[in-house]
C-alpha cells in the first residue's frame, strides 16, 4: 500500500468508516510485527507488542490530528511497546555487543584505507535465494545493537524519512545519519561474510 492510500484509509478511519478498520489494521499489522520482531528478537514477544500496539492506536486515534503522519505517529507508540516489552523479557540479552565488532574491516593502504567488501555483482537472482538473503538481511538487523536498530527498520523498512525516524526516537537528524550509516556498514558486513562463504563454495 503506497502513502497516499494508507493516508486515505487513516481518513476513513476517522471519519468512523467500519470498512477501514479491517484494512488499517491488515496494513499496519505486519509492519509492526517485522519491526518489533527485529527489535524484541523473539516471536512470541513481537506478537505482544504488535497487538499491544494496535489497541493502543485505536484507544489513542482521536489524538491523531494529521492523518498524513499515521505511520510515524503508529511506529512510536510501536517503539515504546517493544521497549517496554524488552525490559520485561526473560529473552533480553543480559548485554548488548559492540557496534565495532561488526563493523566491515579496514585495511590500511598507503595514506588511507580500504573496506574489505565481497564481489556484490553476483547478488541471487531465483526467488529461493532473495527470499535467502532477506532472511540474512534480518538476521543482520537482529544482531545490531539496540542503540542502531530502530533507525534502520524505520528507515530503510518502513521508508520513514529521517526527520520522521528524529521524531520518533526523540533524536537529532544527525544523530539519526551517524547511526543509519553505521548500522548499514555493519549489515553491510554481515552480508559480505555470506557472499563470501557462497564464493567460496562456488569456487
């Protein structure tokens, strides 16, 4: 569903169209579920956040006032459900790892450096393995810091902009570039280690 109709379908919704409800709802709910299952790392608890969410959309609708800012303003009641929830999981990491730990590797040469970073012209093509690298995809998103996680799903999942991803994360929109491009090198990386394990294979 592009922006525009999920605006419309906000619209609907408040203006008590019944029909609305059951396609907001099918909208929003898988997009809350991949966010909070990426950020809480358990299905069980993503499932939690995702209909703790949804209930506390529609208990708050009358607060939202531009229909155009739905997905914005759905997403920050959807982060505080998963920080919430994170805080009162038996599955929270007892610690979180170093963002430099998975940062690509740096090789000196001469007065500067160079990442280390596979062939990417040989990406899959077949539907078997998209469907592959996207489980590596979120697979690499999972094991980021929390500190750097919600600005990529926001950003390069849900296509928020950046002054949108500030708003709900209670940032500066520098601070959100620092991390989204830390937070790519990084995913950036952990796909690199794949591609390189299939050429190696392939070899």
């Amino acid at each position: 569903m592009e922006r525009d109709q999920e605006i419309e379908i906000t619209r609907r919704l408040l203006a008590g169209d019944p029909e609305a409800f059951d396609r907001f709802v099918e909208h929003f709910r898988g997009k809350i579920f991949n966010y909070s299952w990426l950020m809480c790392g358990q299905r069980d608890d993503a499932e939690e956040v995702a209909q703790e969410t949804l209930m506390n959309v529609f208990e708050n609708l009358g607060q939202l006032r531009e229909p155009d800012r739905v997905r914005p303003w759905v997403f920050r009641i959807a982060k505080n459900a998963c920080l919430t929830k994170r805080r009162r999981s038996v599955f929270a990491p007892s610690k979180e790892i170093s963002l430099d730990q998975l940062m690509p590797v740096r090789h000196q040469e001469g007065d500067g450096f160079r990442l280390e970073i596979a062939d990417w012209t040989h990406l899959p093509e077949d539907e078997a393995m998209r469907a592959e690298l996207k489980r590596e995809v979120q697979r690499a998103i999972r094991n980021l810091p929390e500190l750097y996680r919600p600005v990529i799903l926001l950003r390069d999942v849900e296509g928020l902009s950046t002054q949108e991803t500030a708003q709900i994360l209670d940032l500066n929109e520098d601070a959100v570039k620092t991390r989204l491009h830390r937070a790519r090198l990084a995913v950036r990386k952990e796909l690199d280690a794949r591609l390189r394990r299939e050429q190696t294979v392939e070899a």
